[in-house]
C-alpha cells in the first residue's frame, strides 16, 4: 500500500485559491456597479425634489401675481427677495440653478411657464430622463438646446417660446391650466375685478393676539369680554354718548334717553324736570326763588315760596 504524504494536496489548494480569486475578479465590477447606480438613483432623487421645491415656489408666485403678469422672466434670487424661496435654498446637486419664463396662451388667455435649469455640469441622457420622471407634474429635458422634451416623451415645447435659454443636458419643468390658478390664501392685496380673493370663508381664530390700525369694522354682532374704548363716538342708529371732556357723558345729536328702569345718580339737573306720575322726595322741597303774594302767576297751579319763605 502506498503511503499518503501530507504535501500530496497542495496543489488542489492552489486551485482552490485560484478559482476564488478568478470569482472574485468576475464579481466585484457587477457589484461596484450595483454600488454605483444605487449612489446615482440617490444623487437624482436629491435632483428631483430640489426642482420640485423650485416648482412649487414658481406655482405660488404666479398664483399670487396672475392678474398683472403677462410674460415675464423669473429666477431664484426674485423668488427669495419676494419670500417664496428661504435664504438658504441654492444650486442642485449637479450645480443647477432656475429660470422661468412665463406667458399667456393666445387662444384660451390662460398663463404657462416653463423652467429650465442653468450653469452646472451637464446630466447624461440617463440621468436626464430618470430625473424628469420622478419631478412632480411635467417633468422634462433637453437633449438639445432649446428643444424640450417631457418625461416618457409626454409633451414637447422650445425655450425661445418663453423668452428664455434651454441648453441640453439640463432637466425642465412646464406648467399651465390648473397649476397656475390662483392660490387659496388671503390675498393681501387687492386685484382688480377679484374682490373675491380677498374674502374670508371661514372664521378666524387670533389666538389672544391683536387686529390693529382698522379704518372701519363692519358687521352684525359684537361681544367682548372686557372693555370697549373709544376716543369718539359710539353711534347706535344716529345717537349715542360720546365724551368731549373728561366729567360729562353726552348725547349724540342731543338725542333723549328714555328707559322703563329706573335712572340713579348723586345729583340730576336739567332745565325742566317733569314727572308722569307722582313726585316725591325722601328729605325736604327747596324753592329758591321767591314769589309775592297777590300778583299774578302763570300757568295757574304753581306752587312757591315768599321771601320769609311761607308757601304760596
């Protein structure tokens, strides 16, 4: 029998070694591959939303502004000066930046934009199209300059249609009909032949916080849980009190007051004080001025005093 040396298996080792490494070799491209798409899938998405956050700025301008825009372009640094942009929002992950050129369709009259990025490093066709189909709305790109296509070949314009640049290798984004419709927020300013942009659906809560500087206030009801100050007039149909000094409360256009209560107060004076029913005092009825007995007086009826203050 033939005796088995140790050393006998080395060389299936080294093929054993061998054949790994050949499988090794043959995986690693497919796996750095594999790594590579999914960082770009990442780096387009980031694309995506970035254009998106730009497009919904775009929607808010032009809702805000439809009745005075006609054509007109827009870029990012308009959009953060007016608000609709943060300070902080810049370039894209491939070093984009925006420009919109707005205009109003000849036949239904309505506004369309389209946007177009600038500057930066060019996105191959690729790229290009995987970005646009993840952009919400129409989303699209450039393969050529000025020459528009929508994702999955869904719509097709020219830059030079808007006034703007489209160069290729840079994604688009095009909006018309309801997109640019006017925003559901209150406007602040008033638009013309639109008074209904300026009007309230809904009730307002302030949260304890303050209206100011109001010309005038409108409306039916009123109440409040603590005082009512006025610096004027309080004017009930065509009367009211209102306060020229700091002691006496007057009426409005010296109108009457009348009541089925009962009116109280340290002292009342008056030129004329007349009762319908019983006149009565809980102390004493003082007349002060005298009368001389035998002459005549008149209406007849009255009652006063002489000077030694007998009653006459």
């Amino acid at each position: 029998m033939k005796k088995f040396r140790h050393d006998d298996d080395k060389g299936f080792i080294l093929l054993e070694i061998l054949a790994g490494l050949i499988v090794i070799g043959i995986a690693t491209p497919m796996i750095y591959s594999e790594i590579e798409d999914w960082l770009n899938e990442q780096l387009y998405q980031s694309a995506a939303l970035h254009a998106d956050e730009y497009n919904n700025a775009i929607k808010n301008y032009v809702a805000d502004k439809t009745s005075s825009l006609s054509s007109k372009t827009i870029t990012v640094n308009e959009l953060i000066q007016q608000g609709y942009l943060n300070n902080g929002f810049s370039r894209s992950p491939f070093g984009h930046s925006y420009i919109t050129g707005i205009r109003k369709n000849n036949l239904s009259g309505r506004l369309e934009a389209l946007t177009c990025t600038t500057g930066g490093q060019d996105i191959k066709e690729d790229g290009l199209r995987r970005i646009a189909g993840q952009i919400n709305g129409l989303g699209g790109f450039m393969l050529q300059n000025n020459s528009v296509t929508g994702a999955f070949g869904g719509w097709t314009d020219l830059g030079s249609n808007y006034q703007i640049t489209c160069n290729k290798g840079h994604i688009a984004m095009r909006m018309a009909g309801k997109d640019l419709e006017e925003s559901d927020r209150l406007y602040r300013y008033s638009v013309q032949g639109r008074p209904d942009l300026n009007r309230m659906h809904t009730g307002i809560d302030m949260n304890n916080n303050s209206i100011t500087n109001i010309n005038e206030a409108s409306g039916k009801n009123a109440r409040f849980s603590g005082d009512v100050t006025s610096n004027r007039w309080l004017h009930p149909n065509g009367g009211g009190f209102t306060m020229t000094d700091s002691q006496w409360i007057r009426a409005v256009n010296n109108k009457g007051i009348t009541t089925e209560g009962e009116l109280k107060g340290g002292k009342v004076s008056g030129g004329t004080v007349r009762s319908e029913g019983r006149l009565s005092t809980g102390e004493y009825l003082q007349l002060d001025k005298t009368a001389t007995a035998g002459t005549s007086c008149s209406p007849d009826g009255l009652v006063g005093r002489d000077s030694t203050g007998a009653i006459l």
